[in-house]
C-alpha cells in the first residue's frame, strides 16, 4: 500500500489500531496511554503468556483509576473492549501506529521490524522506544525506513509527560510530524530530535549520574549525603543515587556505556568502575531489593 500523501501529517485517528510489541514495564505504560486516549490497542509479546498478562495487568491499573475517581466507569468498559492481546504477529495487520518496547538490543529489534514491515500495510508507522541505541540503525534494514520513526517516554509512561520524537537519518518528515501530533494528542509533550546518542534527555543527565558517582569514588562523600544535597538545593526531586536505584542500575549503566561507545569512548562519559561492581553483585535497586540503599520491607535508610 502507497502512504497517503494527503493525511501524511495528520495524528493517528482514534478509531485505528494502535499495536503495542513489548509488553514488559514501558510497553504496558505506553498502551495504558493509547488505550485511555481511544484507540484500539493490540499488545503482542514474544513471551508465552506475557500479552495476556499484560492485558490483566492494564485491566487492573483502570480499576485503580476507577476507584480513584480519575476515570469513569463507562470508559473503563469501553477501554477494555478495544484491548486485546495477539498470540501472533500476523494480528498487527491492521495497525495504523506500532510502537515498539521490546529488549535493548540491536540485532533483535531489527529483526523484530523486518518481520514487522511483512505484515502491517505500508502506510503504517512503525516506532521504537529504545533508550539508547541509533534509531537510524534500528530502521537500516528496513523496505520503507522513512516511517520509521523514535518515541521515546519515560517511565512510568502513563504520568510522565514528555516524550522525544526521534528523526533518524532516513525519517520522513511528515511521518515525525505524525508521530508527534498523535502523541500530543495523547495529553503528552513531545519534543521533537534528531538522532543524536542518548536524544536529550538520556544525554543531559550522563554527566548528572558520572560526577555523582565520581564524587564518591573520591571518597567526597557517599550516596546519601550527594542525593540530599542535589535534593535539597538543586531543584531535583530525586539525587543521582535513588534516582539509579529506581531506574535499575543495570539499565543505567547500559544507557552510558551506549553513549560513551557511540561517542568513541569520550573519557567525558567513561562509565563507573563502583557501579560496574555494583551491578556484578546483582544490587540492581528496588528492583532486587537493593541498590545504593537496601528497599527490603523495614530497612533502615542511612541518613545523609
Ligand atoms: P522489559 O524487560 O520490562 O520488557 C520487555 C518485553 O519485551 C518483555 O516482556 C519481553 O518478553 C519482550 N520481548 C523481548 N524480545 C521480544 C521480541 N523479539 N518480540 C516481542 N517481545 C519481545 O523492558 P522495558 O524496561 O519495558 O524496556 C523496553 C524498551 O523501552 C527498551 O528498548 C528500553 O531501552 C526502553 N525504555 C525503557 C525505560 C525504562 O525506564 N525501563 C524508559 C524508556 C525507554
């Protein structure tokens, strides 16, 4: 199918499926987001099982907003009606928009795309959330990589405005106004770049985490007494060390190794030995229980 020169920067209309692959922590948030903006939104995951749950799960979050009083009824109803989960690809035929949430891996998500481009039609946007990796190299392989395109959220999805809207090298414009304009009518704030390591964000707060962490290498301080002072006088909601502790450790770590890498390995973003050893030791943060700070039920925090 030829792309639609005339609705090319048009949002996605609500009645149009919007297809969810990957349905682990951003992947449910993100279909939370297209579900209550009215969509129809089909959730497919590798994992045997794993859609389902995800269905159950998102099900559950519009109980809790139900009785939170932040949805109606009604509207619960009528989201859970568009929600269903695929067993196989082939089910995404129909999607006009699908948004992508699938490990952080090159090789695995340019496979996931080429075995994508064969089903859904080929008007249809195809976007990647991915962090850290080149949105251009995800789309190199593609037939048609100019609708392919980055969206970016922060987790947790549903709460978290801002979403970067990533142009890759080959990115139709039309099609990153598109993306755009059907996240912003989601109620989110896109921003809109280009393909540069790490987009904004995940760039501008490299050095944030590195000089954190280097202060307590140098025995400047430990953790708790930095995250109170960036707490109580830099403006930031959360210090560099309970904010890894949230995000994982490892997926901190990897999102610095990706940009120090794709900037040849510029001494300016060299990762942390003590977080290297820190994600060995499996203390992840909350996650496992235990990161910079212990999260088990009762634990004592230390005081800054
Ligand atoms: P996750 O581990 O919670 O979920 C990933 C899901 O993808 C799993 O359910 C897994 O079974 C499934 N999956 C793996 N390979 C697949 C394949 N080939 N086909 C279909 N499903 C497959 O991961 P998370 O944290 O949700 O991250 C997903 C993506 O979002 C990554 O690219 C990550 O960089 C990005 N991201 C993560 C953020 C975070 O704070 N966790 C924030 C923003 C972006």
């Amino acid at each position: 199918v030829e792309p639609d020169p005339a609705g090319a920067a048009e949002p996605v209309g609500r009645d149009r499926v919007v297809a969810v692959v990957g349905t682990g922590t951003m992947g449910q948030g993100i279909a939370q987001v297209a579900l209550v903006a009215g969509h129809p939104v089909r959730l497919y995951d590798s994992a045997p099982g794993r859609a389902g749950e995800a269905v159950a799960a998102l099900t559950a979050r519009l109980d809790r907003l139900v009785e939170k009083g932040r949805l109606d009824a009604g509207a619960r109803e009528a989201a859970v009606g568009r929600l269903h989960a695929a067993g196989e690809l082939a089910e995404l035929a129909d999607a006009a928009l699908v948004i992508e949430a699938i490990v952080e891996d090159l090789t695995v998500k340019r496979r996931l795309f080429a075995d994508l481009e064969e089903v859904v039609a080929g008007d249809a946007v195809l976007a990647t959330n991915t962090s850290s990796l080149s949105v251009t190299a995800i789309a190199g392989g593609l037939r048609l990589p100019g609708r392919f395109v980055g969206l970016h959220f922060f987790n947790p999805a549903p709460l978290l405005p801002l979403v970067e809207v990533v142009s890759g090298f080959a990115t139709d414009p039309d099609v990153a106004t598109r993306a755009y304009e059907t996240v912003k009518g989601w109620g989110k704030t896109p921003v809109r770049c280009a393909d540069t390591p790490g987009f904004i964000v995940n760039r501008v707060a490299r050095p944030f985490y590195a000089e954190a962490l280097r202060v307590y290498e140098e025995g400047g301080a430990d953790p708790a007494t930095i995250d109170a002072a960036l707490r109580e006088s830099g403006g930031f909601r959360m210090g560099p060390f309970e904010l890894t502790d949230l995000i994982g450790q490892d997926v901190n770590e990897a999102v610095t190794r990706s940009v120090w890498d794709s900037f040849h390995q510029d001494p300016k973003f060299t990762p942390s030995l003590a977080q290297r050893r820190l994600v060995e030791s499996g203390r992840l943060g909350r996650k496992t229980g235990h990161g910079w700070f212990p999260y088990a039920e009762g634990a004592e925090r230390p005081e800054p």
